[in-house]
C-alpha cells in the first residue's frame, strides 16, 4: 500500500479494513487471502486533469479535475463525482476503496471508483455550472463509458449537473448510452434513485433492530438523531418519519437543529427546496414558514451528537469523521443502540472502538450498542444506481414499488452476507454479543473482489 503520509483518509479506510481482517480467522484459514491486500489496495488507474472554464464575470477558472479507478474486477468502474474545495486525492482514493467493498456488497456486477472536481459551486449560476460540467466531461468522456466506467453524483453534484455532464457526454462521443447515473427520469433514469441512500439506510436499520429484538420492535417510537440535511439525510429522515420515528436532529456544516418533538415532514421540504439554493439551516429556519408553526431550536457552529437528550438510533448522514471519540461516548451515554452510517466513514477510528466495545462486551443484546459502517448501511444509492444501469440496457423503466422492492431485498441481503461472515470469521470471544458488522461488512465484500481477481489473475 502506499505509504504517503499526505493521504491520511485513505490511509484511515485503508487500516480499518486490512485490521478487521488480521483481527478475524480469515487469513488463518484460507491462507491465499493474505496476498490480495497490497494488490488490491493499489488503484488500477489514476486520472488526473485541468479543468478551465470561462466564469459570469468573464475570467478564466482552473481547476483539477481526478477520476480514480480503483478495481475492476467485479465489473465496470462504479463510483461518485464530487464537485467540493475540500476534493483530493487522499479523499478519492478513500472513496473509491470504499466504493470497491460496498459495490461488492451489493450483489451486482460493479467495481470500484470515484472521482471529482476541486471547485465551490455555490454562488455559481446555473449558465457557469454549466460550462464547468461541460469542461469536467471534456476529458473524462475519454476514459468512462456503459462497459467500462458509470459514474455518479455525489456531494456537489446533484440532478442538474447530472444532466448537465451527461449532455456533454453525448454531445462529445455522438452516443447515448448508459454512462452515468442519477439522470432525470425523462431520459433514462431510475425511480426511488434520489431516495435509495436515505431508504435504503433505514432498510439496513431496520434489519439490525429485527435481529437484536427478535423482531419485537420497530422505528415506531424511537427518537432518531441525523446529522446531515442533504439528499442522504432529508430521505432517510423522511423514511423514519412514516416508520413511526421521531426525528431529533440535522445539521449542515455550519450547525444544528434539535427539536424534542420531532422534525416534521414540513420541515424537510422546505430544506430540500432551499438546500438547491445553497442556503443555510440558519437562513431556512428563519425564512421559512414551516420552522415558525413547528419550533426548532438551532445551534451554530455544533453537531447534534452531544445535544439530542435521550436518542434510541443514530444515523451519521454528512461527511467523514463526523462522530469523535467523545460524541460516541455521549451517545452511548444518551441510550443509543443502534448507529449505522449514511455517510462514507463517518465515524472516526475512536467512535468505532467506543461502539463495538459496547457490543463485543455486553452481556446482552439489549445492552449493547451495535454500529454498521457505511460500506454496509449506505449501499443503497449504488445498489440503485446498478438498478438504473440494468434499466438502461434494457431501454426499460421500472414502477417505484419494484425499484423498492429490489432496493429493500437488496439492503437485506447485504444485512444477512454481514451476519454471515461474522459468525463465520470474526473470533468473538464473548457468545453472547451480538456479530460485528465491522467486521462482517469487510469480511464478506473482501471475500467477493478477491475471488473475482484470483479467478482473472490479477493475483496469483
């Protein structure tokens, strides 16, 4: 693997992996594993590019454009684009390991990749986002196509730069194809896609309370807390909403918002419907009418682990490292138990040695607190996006119930292989705590990507 020490969230995904594997029995029992780790750790293919455009004002922009290609072997490219300041290349190579794992998980035939732009898009108009999108694509388009490399959106790009890229796409190589997903439903794209990562999160915490309950209890009642006010956490907090939850939080990055009585239905559209224009928690509780008939309480500069009271679920929905070692421990203290992702990585290493030594020493199920990494619980927007790719080749649309009905049975299935191989592989040494998703989620989607490469010879 390599070694630089300037790609600290690589380095981050990178060790969670490799130490959930050597703390299992895999290696010990099927010895040939052991040989994919400094293989597979290594991108196939690293694209880096300038991009310029022209901006409002008439100046030239420049900035660097990455398209990371990270493993193949279980199908074509299949990962993000994020238009952010904060992109680099620690941040795409950590994604797009992920993306290897998770898009493994999903039972589809998907590899592994991500890829982006180093710009601030907000106080952009749509005619400049435009030309950047058509600028990104001017040099992608030569390295992605339907068989070779289906990229996404992901924080930045949205349904707009969606149709933006994909129309630079065509106009570029002279053919409509399949090439990217998240695309409007008018030209080839798919039902419930927006939804998926929000839904298909609470599928897979609905699986984790089935199992630690023996299905006894439900969302109904429980107090959710989510960080996040994104496409990710507005679905997710939507979904909780008609399962019966109650919705404590969400956040931006400049604050929180915490209400005892739950976020209402209301409230989330008004921040979906403000969030396009890049407004803040701060200036959409102010502005708008939901917020005035339903009070929240709004807090700067704060995430709302360490302010929610009593809170039953957690659910990380913003970015990576957005759950210290202390908020983690606040938590537990405020009666969490269950906390699944919807972020990529969204728990820092501290967070999640507080959370799995909740589960792995408690006496009971009920006792414990049990954590699903992102890999496991956020899949649901690739598993759709694959769903999207099916529907193209097809020249089909499905109907939103089977779509959704493909996505729930999907994020089940991916619950189940996580169980699996935990209780296969994980080494407890306590019987009666409940299996590590840590563990199982890497576990089993290493399994998938390494028998595909030993079956293809990219290890021998």
């Amino acid at each position: 693997m390599s070694s630089q020490v300037n790609e600290p969230e690589f380095q981050q995904a990178y060790h969670e992996v490799v130490s959930s594997l050597k703390d299992s029995s895999l290696f010990e029992k099927h010895p040939k594993y052991a040989k994919v780790l400094p293989v597979v750790s290594v991108p196939e293919r690293i694209i880096q590019f300038r991009v310029t455009w022209e901006n409002d004002n008439h100046e030239q922009e420049v900035a660097t454009g990455y398209r990371v290609q990270f493993n193949s072997a279980k199908g074509p490219y299949k990962g993000g684009l994020r238009f952010h300041p904060s992109v680099n290349l620690s941040i795409l190579k950590f994604l797009g390991f992920e993306q290897i794992f998770k898009n493994a998980l999903t039972g589809l035939d998907m590899g592994g990749a991500k890829g982006g732009l180093c710009v601030d898009l907000k106080g952009r108009s749509d005619n400049e986002i435009r030309r950047i999108c058509y600028a990104f694509m001017r040099e992608l388009h030569r390295h992605i196509g339907a068989d070779t490399d289906v990229p996404a959106g992901d924080i930045g790009v949205g349904g707009r730069e969606i149709g933006y890229l994909f129309g630079a796409y065509r106009h570029y190589t002279n053919s409509w194809e399949g090439v990217l997903t998240g695309k409007g439903l008018n030209w080839g794209g798919s039902l419930i896609r927006p939804e998926a990562t929000g839904y298909g999160l609470v599928y897979y915490t609905q699986s984790m309370i089935d199992y630690a309950t023996k299905g006894k209890e439900s969302f109904s009642g429980k107090r959710v807390a989510i960080s996040g006010s994104g496409n990710v956490a507005q679905f997710a907090a939507l979904k909780v909403i008609e399962l019966g939850g109650i919705v404590v939080s969400l956040s931006d990055s400049k604050g929180c918002i915490i209400s005892e009585t739950g976020i209402t239905t209301e409230q989330i559209a008004s921040i979906a419907e403000a969030k396009i224009k890049f407004k803040s928690l701060e200036q959409i509780v102010g502005e708008y009418s939901a917020f005035a008939e339903n009070k929240v309480e709004y807090v700067a500069g704060a995430r709302p682990w360490t302010l929610v009271g009593k809170v039953d679920i957690a659910l990380p929905c913003a970015t990576q490292n957005e759950v210290s070692g202390d908020e983690a421990k606040a938590l537990v203290a405020a009666g969490v138990k269950f906390v699944a992702e919807g972020s990529n990585m969204g728990c820092t290493p501290e967070a999640i040695d507080v959370f799995e030594s909740s589960r792995a020493t408690a006496s009971a199920p009920g006792e414990a607190v049990w954590y699903a990494m992102g890999k496991n619980s956020n899949l649901g927007g690739v598993l759709t996006s694959g769903l999207e790719m099916a529907q193209n080749s097809q020249r089909m649309s499905w109907t939103s119930e089977e779509v959704d009905q493909e996505l729930k049975k999907g994020m089940v299935n991916c619950f189940n292989d996580c169980i699996e191989a935990a209780e296969k592989y994980s080494n407890e040494s306590n019987k009666n705590a409940l299996p590590s998703l840590v563990k199982g989620g890497n576990i089993a989607s290493f399994i998938k990507v390494a028998d595909a490469m030993f079956d293809q010879g990219d290890v021998f």
